[in-house]
C-alpha cells in the first residue's frame, strides 16, 4: 500500500501513528507472555520492555543502532525475547523493514504523529446515525453539515490564535522534551 500511495502521491510523506505502533508492539509482549513484567516493570525483564517504547522518540537513522548497541546488548536472556526481538527487527528495525523507522520515529513531543484527529471524526461521524443504514438524506445532511463546520474552522483558522492544549498534554510534551533533550546531550 505504501508504494501505491508513493506512486500516485509522489509528494506524500507516509507518517506512522505513535499509538498504533504500540498497539502492536504491546500485543507482541502480550502473545509472548510478557503483559505482567511489561506492565509493573519491576524487575530487569520488565524495564527493559518498558525502554523499548522509547524508540519511536529518535530520530530514525538512530533506531538501528541504538536498538543494537542499547537493547540487544543488554537484553535478558529468553528465547521468546529473542522472538520478539526477531519481530522488531523484521517489522520495524531495520530500514528494509514492512514499516522502517522513518515512517515511526521522530525526535519529536509532537501530538499529530497519532490519528487522534481521524478517530475523532469517525467518531463524531457515526454519532449522528442511529440505524446501520441510515436514509441517504441524512447521511448527506451530515455531511453537509460537517463540510459547513469544516469551513468555519479553516476560515478561524488564519486569525493566528494558538492552538489550545490541555494541561496534561503539555506536560506529557515538555517531559518528553526534556527526555529527547538528555539523550541528545549524553551523545
């Protein structure tokens, strides 16, 4: 799919979504067996699963070699990490990878690299229909009235206002910051 989409949108960046990534690195630990030390991280095996969600926070012509000389240098001895090992590095490692790092990681707090904005709208969307298979006049009433709002937001838009963010999330940003800005200066 990402070639088709390169080759019809030459233009496109392909851009992957922080939570889905680890979506599927968590059902990985979970199908291994893993879920209890990942999620009480007490011990050597646990922080060490924990550390592997940092990845994404690199830049990604850094994800190579920091999984090699960080994780794989001091990953526990298991034949199922292992595996999961063997899984990261088919799927997500290395640069011939089904998703390299340049679609996953990037030195960066922002918010956008989710789709916090699409599952909104689908959800916002399937809100207004009450049957699965609503009238054709009421799917195309909301519709209108989603293109309506959708002006609205994109002539306010350019009046310059910052964008407002929660509390949480701004503290969630300026930890990870501090954490991009530590490894940086540790290089």
């Amino acid at each position: 799919m990402h070639q088709a989409i390169n080759i019809i949108f030459s233009t496109a960046q392909i851009w992957g979504c922080r939570f889905h990534l680890g979506q599927a690195w968590y059902r990985k630990i979970q199908s291994l067996g893993f879920a209890q030390d990942f999620n009480f991280a007490n011990d050597e095996l646990g922080k060490w699963l924990l550390h592997l969600f940092g990845l994404p926070f690199l830049n990604p012509i850094e994800v190579g070699n920091c999984f090699v000389d960080s994780f794989m240098a001091e990953k526990p001895e298991n034949n199922k990490i292992n595996e999961l090992c063997d899984y990261l590095v088919t799927h997500y490692i290395q640069d011939t990878s089904t998703f390299p790092p340049s679609i996953w990681a990037s030195a960066s707090s922002d918010t956008s690299l989710t789709t916090n904005a699409c599952e909104s709208f689908h959800s916002e969307f399937n809100s207004n229909f009450y049957h699965h298979h609503p009238n054709i006049f009421k799917i195309i009433e909301v519709l209108k009235m989603f293109q309506t709002n959708s002006y609205i937001k994109m002539r306010t838009s350019n009046l310059n206002r910052p964008q407002k963010i929660s509390k949480k999330t701004e503290e969630k940003q300026n930890y990870i910051n501090n954490k991009i800005s530590d490894y940086n200066s540790k290089k």
